[in-house]
C-alpha cells in the first residue's frame, strides 16, 4: 500500500483555486478583525446581509467582468450601461404606459445591445478593448444624460411593492437594546447574485465554453491551433458582460427605487478591484467567479472599517488603491514561485547594489 500512494501523484491546485483560496482567507481575517474591533455592528447578521443587499449590482457587473478578464479581455463601460439602464426603466415605469416585466426587457435589451455591438468591434475586427469599451461608457454616460437630467423617483404601486420586498428569516437574527429579537432581512438582489453565481459559475466551470474562455485568455494563438473558435468565445464573454450589466441596473434601480445620472458612477473602476482582489489576473487565463463576491465583500468591509474609525470618507479610496498595489504584486510573486521563474523587484538604478557590491555580498554568505 505504501509504494501504491508513493506512486500517486500528488494534487496540485490550480493558479485560480490558489488566488481565491488567498483571497478567501484574506476576507475572513479581515472580516474577523472587524468583529473584534466593532463588534456591536460587524457581530450582527444583519450587517453581513447588508453587504449584499446594498451591493448586489456590483456584486452582479464583477461577475461578468470577471469572465472577460479570464479571457484576456476588460470592459470599462459596465458602470455607465448600468446607470443608463437605471435611468431608461425609471424614465419607462414613470411614463404612465410602463410595467415591471417591460422595464426588465429594456434592461436586458440595453445591456445585450451593448454586449454585441462592443463583443463584436473586439473579437472580430480585432480593436484594442479598452479603446471599445472606452467609447462604449461615453456613449452611455451621453446617452443617460439626454434620456433625463434630474432624477426619477418611482412611484409605479407595483415597483414599489417590489422595491421594498423582503424575506424575512425568522429564526436568525439578533436583539436590540430593549431586548427585542429583530430577524435578518434579505432583498431580493441577493437572491439574483446567488442565481447568477450559480449559473455562470458552473457555466465557467463544466461547460465547454468555460474550458475555452481559460484557454484563450491563457494564449489565444495556442488556443486557435488547438480549434477553439477564439473570436466567438471573446465574442460571447462581452454579450455576458453586457447581460450582467443590465440586470445590474434593474437591481440597482430595485435597490435605490429612483434613476439618477450618478448611478452606478465609478462602479467599472470598483469592479476591475474587486475581481483583482478576488484572484483574476489582468493578463487573463486565471481566476474564479467564487472570487467576484469575495473581493467585492473584502473591498466593501474595508470601507465600513474606515467609516467605523471616523476617518474622513477619502481616505476609502487611498486605503482601497493600496489594497490593490498589494494583491497585485502577491499575484505576481505567487505566479513567479509556481512556474519557478525568479521573481525580481524593479527598483531604481540609485537603490540597486552595485555588480562590485553585490560581489562582496555574495563572497560574505
């Protein structure tokens, strides 16, 4: 038996399963931490939830930016077609003519509008994405300033019953002051995160097309010379990424129950973080979607954190940037040490040893 289990191999994990695994670990220590020091709001159910409740479109956009990064790819625009698609289905459910299910059609069809026409311009006429998804996020931003200026409140009986629906969990919960047991409270995005993580993660994970998307964001002409249809694949990861956009939007606007021109702003920048931090290389062929929700949650704990300390609400952004420079260089020291190539740290030519120095050093080991 013993030379039977010395003959087996031993597994090794994959480069995506490591960074998600480094990732998890990050978030639960840090979420731990945030217990220990404000345990009288980090301890509650409730609190937890709410990084859901209140986050579920980013947490929706990470998802289908996490697929075109793994492909090699980067869609910058997820951000503006989420506030476009806010501000359309609040103009549509204002108008008098309007309806919950017609608003959610517009929603899908702004995103898959975007997904193709931007899925299209990159795969199979080959420009650069960033440039793409660039004109793509001025398009939308134009857009949802000439739809409306100021913002819609929804006031459609039927959405706001919608909006302020919630599940409600009996059993789990917590007592206030008075001694009053307060269930937990769940909105109906989150249920939409964990149906979406499900569906795209498995579709990423056991589908042919996940297989594919791996290997054309791992070295696209490999994959083309093993008869991956390369541009269909990078073709399909935008229209995905368009897809999530618009039910990011419809979310967001179940969420805040009003359309605004500074909706979701910014949220593609947050987005392209909270993958990183989540364990999804830029350079693409690496990363797990169980990764989107965790480095979204890492990034958003870390902001409570500070807005717990008192600390001035700019400081959020510093804190948030330096997080990224952290896990982006643990990924390359990571990524060196498993293919065993030498990981150097570039420093500037008055920092380095001299070669007469470096000389001595080795002479004194």
């Amino acid at each position: 038996m013993a030379g039977v289990n010395a003959i087996k191999k031993k597994t090794r994990l994959s480069n995506s399963n490591l960074l998600f695994l480094i990732a998890a670990i990050i978030f639960v220590l840090m979420y731990l931490f945030a217990i220990i020091m404000y345990p009288g709001s980090f301890l509650q159910f409730q609190t937890f939830f709410d990084l859901f409740n209140l986050n579920a479109p980013l947490i929706i956009m990470t998802l289908g930016l996490c697929i075109v990064m793994i492909g090699g790819g980067i869609d910058i625009s997820i951000g503006a077609v989420c506030g476009l698609v806010t501000m359309a289905c609040a103009f549509f459910l204002e108008s008098g003519r309007g309806s919950i299910w017609g608003a959610i059609l517009i929603a899908l069809g702004i995103g898959i509008v975007f997904g193709i026409g931007q899925g299209y311009l990159i795969a199979y006429l080959e420009i650069q994405p960033f440039i793409i998804t660039l004109s793509g996020l001025f398009m939308a931003q134009g857009l949802l300033t000439t739809l409306h200026k100021d913002p819609i409140n929804v006031t459609m009986p039927d959405f706001v019953k919608l909006r302020d629906f919630e599940i409600v969990i009996n059993w789990l919960g917590t007592r206030n002051r008075l001694g009053v047991f307060i269930p937990c409270e769940i909105k109906p995005g989150t249920i939409i995160v964990v149906i979406l993580l499900v569906i795209l993660a498995s579709l990423m994970k056991w589908s042919r097309f996940g297989r594919n998307v791996y290997a054309v964001g791992g070295n696209a002409h490999s994959a083309n010379m093993l008869g991956i249809n390369v541009k269909r694949t990078m073709f399909i990861t935008y229209v995905i990424s368009g897809l999530t956009a618009g039910i990011a939007g419809f979310v967001y606007i179940m969420t805040t129950g009003a359309g605004n021109v500074g909706n979701a702003a910014g949220a593609e920048m947050k987005a392209i973080a909270s993958a990183i931090i989540g364990g999804t290389l830029l350079n693409g062929g690496v990363g797990n979607l169980l990764g989107a929700p965790i480095g979204t949650l890492t990034l958003l704990v870390i902001n409570e954190l500070i807005r717990a300390a008192g600390v001035q609400s700019n400081f959020q952004a510093m804190v948030s940037g330096l997080l990224l420079y952290f896990f982006i260089v643990l990924q390359s020291i990571i990524m060196s040490l498993r293919d065993k190539r030498e990981f150097t740290l570039a420093l500037p030519p008055w920092l380095r040893l001299s070669r007469k120095a470096q000389g001595e050093a080795l002479q004194h080991r």
